[in-house]
C-alpha cells in the first residue's frame, strides 16, 4: 500500500461522509446513489435519496412503477434522462438478471445511463471488487497531487489519471479508497480555497509544495453558454388548464409543461404578444389565444445553455385536446410531474 493510499484511508476512516447509502447497504441502494449524484451535489441528493426509497424500496418495485411515477418522484432533481434510464434498467435487471444487479464492470455498462465511473462505483462499493473511478472529485485530488500538466478533461490527461488510481487502489479496499478521494475533494480539496492545512496529502502534494493549487487541474476553458428566450401559456378554459408531455426523449422527456415557443433572443414581456409565438403555439397545440395577462418571469439554467421564459395567463374556449396534451384542474396539476420552471407557472397559478 502506497503512503498516499494509507494516510488517504486513515482520514477517511476518521472523517468520511456519513450518507445514508453508505455501510452495509443493498447493491440497489448504491446503484440509486450513483446515478442521482451523477452532476448533483451530495446535499440536494440525500432527502430524494430517502423520498425514492421509501417509494421504490426494490428493484422490483422500481420496474413495476409507471414512467409517470418515477419522473414524478425525481421532479426537482434534474437530468431526467437518468431516472428515464434507471427505470429502463430496472426492467432490464428485473428480466434478465432475475431482479440482482450484476457485479461485473462490463454487464453494469451495458445497462442503460451506466458509464465508466458510475460502474467502477457500483463494482467496488456495492460488491467489493478491485476497481478504479474517475469523477471531479478524484480527478482534482489527483492533478494536484501529482502536478499534472496534460489536460484533465483530455483524453490523454484521463488516461494519465486512471493509471494512477490503479496505481494506488488498495487490493480488497478499492471501494473505501475511491469514496475516500470522492470525500476528500468534495470537503477538503475544493475547486476553489482548498483547506490544504487538514489535508491528509498536504505533505505529498506537488501543488501544494509549489504554491500552485489554483493551476489543477487544468482544463479546457469553458464555452460561452447560450441565453434563449421563451414564452409559456397558461390556457385556461373555466377552472381547466392545458397541459403538454414532451417526447419521451430529451432534456426533460417525459415531463410534462404548458404549452410553449421561442420568442426570439431578446424578448422581453411585450404589450402584444409576438405574432409567430402565437402561430407556433396554435400549429404545435391547437391553441387559439384569448385575452391574456402575463403572469410571471423565470430565469432557469440547465447545463448547457440558460433560458428567461415569459408566462401568461390567457383566457381560452374550451376545445378537444391533441394527443399528448389534456385538461387539468390548477390543484391536478401536482399530479403531474414538470422540470422546474414548469412547476413555477403551476405553482404560481395557485395563488
């Protein structure tokens, strides 16, 4: 063992997060977490974490659950695309694994939303086998460590990294030392102010001996995220409402919203609705607006771009909805799984 591997291990056995998912918990249970973490932060996981345990406590479970019910309890949470496919996976494990989820590295890829990190994850914390990840986290502990000069995000800088961590991944112990980096750079290595003076590694760290802990990793600089402006109708018909699901695929697959169009990228609340808003909500929706008053602006960020969407209360005749849409009463609406500005509007439609 390594003496990074054993200082590493001695701070994680003292300081190590105390997560729900962790000790001795059902590879089901670590698979959940995986995939929930997967770009989101350890805080805004737990209380879903615990919500989707006490709602889906199987994998069987989980398969036998409408598409509706999963999204819903993952609403708020983000990348729905990764409950989409934990759903789908579910089945799969259910009809083809006999409801156990596989341990080896390449079964678990072939499962869908599974990757390289998350599949190293599940092998070595939920079944205790020899192997390595790579996330965030574990990337800036290493770059920093060792001073790497090659891109991290780079193919040849990841490569560089992986060896690394099988370098010094601790035979038998694999899944407590790649929870041990995960730990150490999310509280102790920082992106930004690393607390290098309680860091187990400080006396073994290149960047810390030169001062230059701000230099890694190095990365790629980041693109300019695109600014797009929306506008979304709350048409109401009496005490009904119309709604939308959205393809199965995509962003926000499955979810579902109110009727919605592009309204140019500088648009802000007009006096009169855009002319080419109001032909595209009728072409997609079969919606014909009437008196309307806007009632509120969001600003979202997704990952890759952000969005500023205008929504309005109009008043409508009652009309045969298009498959895919429906009528709904304002309090249905909770029934409904939506993304996060969509909850907004509705949420914004009961006061």
């Amino acid at each position: 063992m390594s003496r990074l591997t054993a200082r590493l291990l001695r701070w994680y056995a003292a300081n190590g997060r105390r997560l729900p998912w962790r000790g001795k918990k059902s590879p089901y249970q670590v698979w959940v977490s995986e995939i929930m973490l997967q770009q989101t932060r350890v805080d805004a996981v737990v209380p879903y974490y615990r919500r989707w345990m006490k709602r889906f406590p199987t994998v069987r479970s989980l398969a036998q659950a409408s598409q509706r019910d999963v999204l819903h309890q993952w609403e708020g949470l983000g990348y729905y695309a990764r409950a989409r496919n934990l759903h789908h996976s579910a089945k799969i494990v259910v009809g083809e694994y006999f409801g156990r989820l596989p341990s080896g590295r390449q079964d678990l890829l072939a499962l869908p939303g599974i990757g390289d990190y998350t599949a190293g994850a599940i092998s070595s914390i939920a079944f205790g086998l020899d192997e390595s990840v790579l996330d965030g986290n574990v990337r800036r502990v290493l770059a920093r460590v060792f001073a790497i000069a090659a891109r991290a995000d780079s193919a040849s800088g990841k490569a560089i990294l992986q060896q690394l961590t099988v370098a010094h991944l601790p035979r038998g112990r694999a899944g407590d030392f790649n929870q041990a980096l995960m730990d150490l750079g999310a509280t102790v290595c920082l992106p930004a102010r690393p607390r290098c003076g309680i860091c187990p590694l400080a006396s073994v760290c290149e960047a810390n001996r030169l001062g230059m802990q701000a230099a890694f990793p190095v990365l790629r600089p980041r693109k300019r995220i695109p600014h797009l402006a929306l506008g979304a109708v709350a048409a109401l018909a009496g005490n009904r409402v119309l709604i939308a699901r959205r393809q199965s695929e995509g962003l926000l697959g499955g979810m579902w919203e109110f009727p919605s169009a592009g309204l140019g990228p500088h648009a802000g609340l007009p006096d009169r609705l855009d002319a080419q808003f109001v032909k595209e909500v009728h072409k997609s929706y079969g919606l014909k607006l009437g008196p309307y008053r806007p009632l509120v602006t969001i600003q979202h960020a997704y990952s890759h771009y952000r969005v500023t969407v205008h929504a309005y209360r109009c008043k409508i005749r009652p009309f045969r909805p298009r498959p895919g849409t429906r009528w709904t009463s304002i309090p249905g609406l909770s029934r409904f799984p939506m993304g996060r500005v969509d909850r907004q509007i509705a949420d914004r439609l009961q006061v």
